[in-house]
C-alpha cells in the first residue's frame, strides 16, 4: 500500500474558515492525507463542525501545542497549506513569531523547506497596510508561494469578499509538482 502525502491544512479565522471542508476536499481528491490544523479564533468559529471535520480527514483537528512527552497524533507534513491566511497571520509569520501551534508549524516548516503556499483572504483596506506588502516579500523571499493578485487571491472592498470565488483547488494544485518532485512555477 502506497502512503499518501501528508498536506496540513493551516486555516485562520476569516469567512473562508466556514468552508475549509472544500478545501480538505480539495487535497483529498487530488491525493493527499489531510490533516487540518486550526488557530484559537478559527478553532472557536468551527467548534460545532470538528466531530465532521474529524471524521472527514481521519484525523484529530489540533489547535494547541501538545505537551512535551506526549506522542504527535499527526502524522508530519510533507506540505503545508495556510487558507484562509489572515493578515494577522501573514504578518506574524513572516516576522517569526509562533505564539500559536498554527504559526509555530508554518515557521518550523521554512526551516525544513517543506513546500508552503499561503492563500490569503483580507479586505484591500488590512493589504494596504505598509506592514502586509513587506511580510508578502519576506514570506516569498523564504520559499512560500503566496497567492495574491491573478491566479489566487485579490483582496476587496470591507464587507465585500466573495466566499464562492475562494480559490481553495488552485491553492492545492501549487503544492502537488513541489511534492512530486517537479517545478514550483
């Protein structure tokens, strides 16, 4: 029996969160073993529906740091997905911080040059921000492939972004050829 990869499925808490089901989909249906990891705020905007999402990836939806001594119940990445990425989160991460198990994954995985996209999902008010530009050229700068703009994510007016329009499949696609051992562009 051939083991699948394994993609981490990072989601933060923005509207798309609501819809992560697509997104494990996504990645299963194109081969991959998901295992889906949330921030605090995300975990609490999903409480109801992690029983699903668990049975869903087969996996126990993680949110905190485990303990030391205590065995990893995921099996490690071979990739990461960050969707939705907030500005918050694509802020901290690029400046290293890991004060949440999400951000402690995705700064770890630059170091282990796992293959990284980040799909963001902000309003063009949050992406005007001097600081969220800078973190995009860091984050691209250390090998994550960040999906703004043509092919993956523009942001929109406050109050205005289109959930149907997430590019949830476009964002799994950029990570097969960098697992698989092919080009990332």
């Amino acid at each position: 029996m051939t083991q699948r990869p394994v993609l981490y499925l990072v989601a933060c808490a923005a509207p798309p969160a609501l819809r992560v089901r697509s997104g494990i989909e996504a990645g299963q249906d194109v081969g991959w073993d998901v295992c889906l990891i949330l921030t605090p705020s995300s975990r609490r905007w999903l409480a109801d529906d992690i029983p699903a999402l668990e049975k869903l990836t087969g996996h126990p939806v993680r949110s905190e740091y485990k303990m030391p001594r205590e065995e990893d119940v995921l099996p490690p990445a071979d990739a990461m997905l960050v969707a939705p990425a907030t500005s918050n989160t694509i802020n901290k991460w690029a400046s290293g911080i890991s004060d949440t198990l999400a951000l402690g994954l995705v700064t770890e995985a630059i170091g282990l040059q796992l293959p990284l996209t980040a799909l963001p999902y902000c309003n063009n008010a949050q992406a005007a921000h001097p600081a969220f530009a800078r973190s995009v050229e860091v984050l691209g700068d250390a090998g994550v492939t960040v999906m703004l703009g043509a092919g993956g994510f523009t942001p929109h007016p406050p109050g205005q972004g289109d959930l149907d329009a997430y590019p949830w499949a476009e964002a799994v696609g950029t990570l097969i050829p960098r697992v698989r051992g092919g080009s990332s562009s």
